[in-house]
C-alpha cells in the first residue's frame, strides 16, 4: 500500500506570501475546528487567553524549565479564570504514566470538573502529557496548546496526537484530543537553548521535504536567519509549518492516509530515541538522521538520486543536527522499528521520498535493503 503528497499541493497554498502574518491561522475540523494563533507577545496579551477558553476553571500545567520564564505571563492571560498550576520535572524521559497520573489527580484534587480546561504550558513533552490526560478526565475536558519550543510550535501542539511513553516505545499510549486553541507565542523562542532550537528546525525541514519543494528551497537559503532567531524567519517558517500540517490534519485527522506522511524520518528516529535512551537524543535530533536514513532508503529504491541525498544531507546539517544514526547494532533498530505505530499486519511501513517536495507511505521495503540502510547510516565516531 501507498499514498502520495506532494505535487497534489494546491497551488494557493504554497505561496511564503501573507495577506496579513498575524490572522490566526484555522485547523478546518467542522464543530471542532480552532485557531492557531503566532505571534510575539500573545501569552502576556490582554483577554486572548481567557477569550479562548469557554469555562472558568484552567488547570495550567508547565515544567520546571519553563514555568519560571513564563508562567506569570500565562496567569496574566487567564485572568479572570480559577487558574490552578502544576510543575512536573522537563525531559522526554519524564513523558510517562506516572507523571500522567500525576495531571489526572491535580484535576480531581483541585476539584476541576467536565467545563474546565487543561492548559499546556511548555514543548511536546507537556503538550503531549497534559493533552493526553485532557482527554481522559472525566471522558475528556478542554485543552488548550501554549507551546514555548520551536518543534511544539510547528509540530505537536498541532493536530490533537496525545501520548505517552513506555520502556518499549515512544508514545504507545494516548489519544487523538483536539485543543481548542494553539497559541505560539515567538518571544517564548528568545530563551530557548541553541540545541532545542535545531531540534525544533528538523521538523521545518520535515516539511518542506514532504509536500512543498519551495518551501524547501526558501530554508535553505534562510537557514543562517533561521540560525540566528531572525523574528521575521521565524514567524514564516512557523507560519508555514503550520499551514500545511493543518492542511493534512483537516484532510486526514486520524492519520488513516496522508497524515501519516507527516513521520517522514520518525521511525528510524524513534528507534534511535528508544535505544539511546529518552533525553540522551532529542527528539528533532533523532529525527534529522532519520530523514536522512529515509532519504538514502529512497535513492536505493531508485526514488531519489545520489545528489538528492547529499542535498537533504546538507540541509539537515546545516541546521546543526546529527546526519547519521548513533553506532548501535542495526539487528537492535530493526527490532525498536517494528514497534512503530505505522506496521500494520506484522508489516512495517516507511515514509520514504518519491522525489523532494513528495512523499509516499510503503511498506515495499525489503529487509536486506533496510539492513544495509541501518548498517551505513551510522556514526563510525
């Protein structure tokens, strides 16, 4: 089975011009559409946050990173509501059970009921964390993304995916839960750490790779303002991240066709985060050797050729994040793929690049082509 996007992109859509930046964009769900809202300044912006919350009552979940920075700037946003806080530990290997549990009873404790709203206050690892457990409370509650990293700004605060982790894999637990809002606010990106930031920019990369080709080429002029937290970069490439996961999201909600597309390099890159060990690889790291494990898999189908690969190569590089897998056994990457949500009836399923700017689901693989992939996409350091 196979299915493609890439060149079937409206051409409307394409364009890096915008009537006006600063309109919320709109994931286009019927009665569960909403906004996403990016700009500067727009946690600290006078009754936007309160304004997209329909109940009185928000629990506000952040970590211990983030809240510092910005959490008085959230309570501002909120004013008027019964606001209560929750600080959970940072870090990919805190995304577990335990610390989903640990939301479930700062709900029931503080007495929030089915009209409040679990409000996301951090990178991936909190909106994926608070998310999930927005939609099991009470069969499921309000949920609004504030997502303060560059990867949870272009990616995961996008499109309702809710989860956690288990020793065995990543997100193997979780829910599809729409927010009701994503607010990303650029200044947020301002304390970021340099390494979170290409992290972040692996997933930008992501889609130009799969379904716009111009936007591609604008990134790779654009890396060094991108680089540089260059707000006018930034903005645009967020912007741009966003217009088209939301394009997929309202075509493909559940991710039973093109939204699985969006995975371009994850699952090499999770297998790669599992083996490591949660934290050790950031997650937009992993994921920038995978793209370029999934770009060398496609030029060994005949999809892309040798300058191909050296383009993604270079992009993914110049962005600062690792080309190549760490130095694990490929039998152990094979073995951690075939965890991956994507393999269906015992069969795994890459998504792989007919060309760049189009991308297409297979699972035509054959295990010796993968093998050699796994064993030559390694670092020999």
């Amino acid at each position: 089975m196979a299915f493609a996007i890439g060149s079937t992109l409206p051409r409307e859509s394409r364009s890096m011009n915008h009537a006006d930046a600063m309109m919320p964009l709109q994931v286009n769900l019927g009665d569960r559409s909403y906004p996403i809202h990016i700009g500067p300044g727009l946690l600290a912006r006078r009754g936007l946050l309160a304004g997209l919350v329909p109940g009185n009552d928000v629990l506000l979940v952040s970590n211990e990173t983030v809240a510092p920075l910005y959490m008085k700037a959230a309570l501002g946003g909120f004013a008027g509501k019964r606001v209560g806080t929750l600080v959970l530990p940072d870090g990919e290997a805190h995304k577990t059970l335990a610390q989903f549990a640990a939301v479930l009873e700062a709900l029931a404790g503080g007495a929030f009921h089915r009209d409040c709203c679990v409000a996301a206050l951090g990178g991936g690892v909190i909106g994926d964390l608070a998310g999930f457990a927005a939609a099991c409370y009470q069969r499921g509650v309000d949920f609004l993304q504030l997502p303060t990293t560059l990867l949870a700004q272009v990616d995961s605060s996008v499109g309702g995916k809710t989860a956690v982790n288990l020793p065995l894999g990543k997100n193997l637990v979780g829910a599809f839960h729409q927010p009701v809002a994503v607010v990303a606010d650029t200044d947020t990106l301002a304390t970021l750490p340099a390494r979170e930031l290409a992290a972040g920019l692996a997933e930008v990369i992501k889609y130009g790779l799969i379904m716009d080709r111009e936007f591609l080429v604008w990134l790779e002029a654009q890396m060094p303002a991108l680089l540089a937290r260059d707000p006018e970069a930034l903005s645009a490439a967020i912007r741009r991240s966003c217009e088209l996961k939301a394009l997929l999201v309202a075509e493909d909600e559940r991710e039973h066709g093109a939204r699985a597309l969006l995975n371009l390099g994850h699952t090499f890159g999770h297998a790669i985060e599992a083996l490591a060990g949660y934290g050790q690889w950031l997650h937009g790291e992993a994921v920038g050797a995978g793209m370029v494990m999934a770009a060398e898999a496609s030029k060994r189908l005949g999809w892309l050729d040798a300058s191909d690969v050296e383009r993604v190569t270079r992009l993914v590089a110049s962005a600062g994040l690792p080309t190549a897998a760490p130095r694990l056994p490929p039998e152990a990457l094979r073995e951690a793929m075939g965890m991956d949500k994507k393999v269906i009836g015992g069969r795994l399923r890459l998504v792989l690049l007919k060309s760049l700017g189009e991308a297409v689901v297979t699972a035509e693989v054959d295990d010796e082509l993968l093998a050699g992939v796994l064993h030559d996409v390694r670092d020999d350091r």
